[in-house]
C-alpha cells in the first residue's frame, strides 16, 4: 500500500501554537528526520507526545490504521503540555504517562471520538510564547550562519536566553540550527541539480558539512537520503 500523507492548517485560533495537522494512512515504513517540533500523535489505540528528536526513527502505521497528530510550533509545546520540551527529547510518551489519569480519560474521549487533538490542545493552552525565545527562533530559521549572530541585542543575557530556549524547544540555539538548516536542504531536494548546490542553497559551508548532518539526523548519508526527496 502506498504512503498517503498529508497536513492541513491548525483552525485560526491554534495556529500561534500549531505549526499543522496531519494524518497518515500509508503503511510504508517512513524514516522521521528531526524538525524542532513537538507532536500530539494519535495512532491506532494511543495517543502520545512526540518529543523533540535529536536522529531519526521509523514510523509505520499498522495495516488499517489512520495515524493522526497536531505538529506544535517550535517552543509552544510546553504551553499545553505543562512541561520543558526538554524533558521530551528523543522520547513518545503516552498521555496517561504524561499527566495521569487526566490524561487516561482525555486519550479515552479522543479514541472514542468524543474530543479531537486539536480540542485537547484548545482546552490545555495556557500562557503564550516567550517572546525573546520566539524571536530567537525567527532569527535562526531566517538562515544566520552562527548562534553568535542570532544572539545579538536581546535585553536578557546570553546564558539565561540559551536555557530558556532549551527548555521551551527541547534543545539548544546550535542544535537546532542545525536542524533547520537540515530541514532547509529537506524542502529544497527536490529542484536541487546536486549535493553541493543543495548545501549553498540550504547555507551550509559546504557539502561535507550538509553529509555529516545528514549522517548524524537522518542515519544515511547523504546521497542516498536526498536521492529519494527527488
């Protein structure tokens, strides 16, 4: 059976918290690469929290089955979860681990159709962004070349900054450059004529550094994990 995929916009008042929703009906094993982001999965029966991964893993829905999920936005997990994303790190946590028997009956109403992620989500939101986080993340994903750079001329200290950024999106400022601009080179494969134009287009330093990134978040190398992106 072919992988079917897709994602659609958050309703208008989530979409400060939700990057997207998506839902997944294929049952070709898919290699998940690190995105910065935080998911609300709901697969088969369970719901749990994907947090923020550093590598890749394998998802495979099972045979019949209709994953879906709520994508937070980078560094606003934490204002419905209750937590530090980097508590999350690398981890899938049900939701009765999560926040107990809250949790247990809020996964029930979701399995049982009485509530959707996206209700959940709307019912636990509490606080908003950290502005400098947000901010922080704006500049990183703007493609800056250096953390250094994306630091410059914020009020609060650079120390202080850091952990707070690590705590809201699960790592810190330099992990996670480098995991948009892996994610750049990602959206950018498919019209890219080859690796080393991929790695400018994307603002690697050069091809030797977009392969060891490749290495480390996708497992493969890189001609290999960019060959199927075409």
């Amino acid at each position: 059976m072919a992988t079917v995929y897709r994602e659609t916009t958050a309703p208008g008042l989530l979409r400060d918290v939700v990057r997207c929703q998506w839902e997944d009906t294929g049952e070709a094993p898919k290699r998940i690469v690190p995105d910065g982001c935080v998911d609300l999965v709901r697969c088969g029966g369970e719901v749990f929290v994907a947090g923020p991964d550093t590598t890749a893993w394998t998802w495979e829905t099972p045979p019949g089955v209709r994953a879906s999920g709520v994508r937070f936005a980078p560094g606003r997990a934490g204002s419905v979860l209750g937590l530090g994303a980097d508590e999350l790190r690398d981890q899938r946590v049900p939701l009765g681990d999560l926040w107990g028997k809250e949790g247990e009956l809020l996964a029930e109403r979701v399995l049982g159709g009485a509530a959707s992620l996206t209700d959940i989500v709307a019912e636990r939101r509490a606080g908003g962004a950290d502005r400098e986080v947000s901010e922080l993340i704006t500049r990183l994903d703007g493609g800056v070349s250096r953390v250094s750079a994306a630091l410059e001329r914020f009020t609060t200290g650079e120390r202080q900054l850091r952990r707070r950024f690590t705590l809201a999106v699960g790592y810190g400022p330099a992990t996670y450059l480098r995991v948009t601009r892996f994610q750049r080179a990602v959206r950018l494969a498919a019209t890219a004529p080859d690796l080393a134009s991929l790695a400018f287009s994307a603002g690697y330093a050069d091809q030797a550094h977009l392969s060891r990134d490749c290495r480390e978040f996708a497992g493969v190398q890189a001609r290999e994990f960019f060959r199927a992106k075409k």
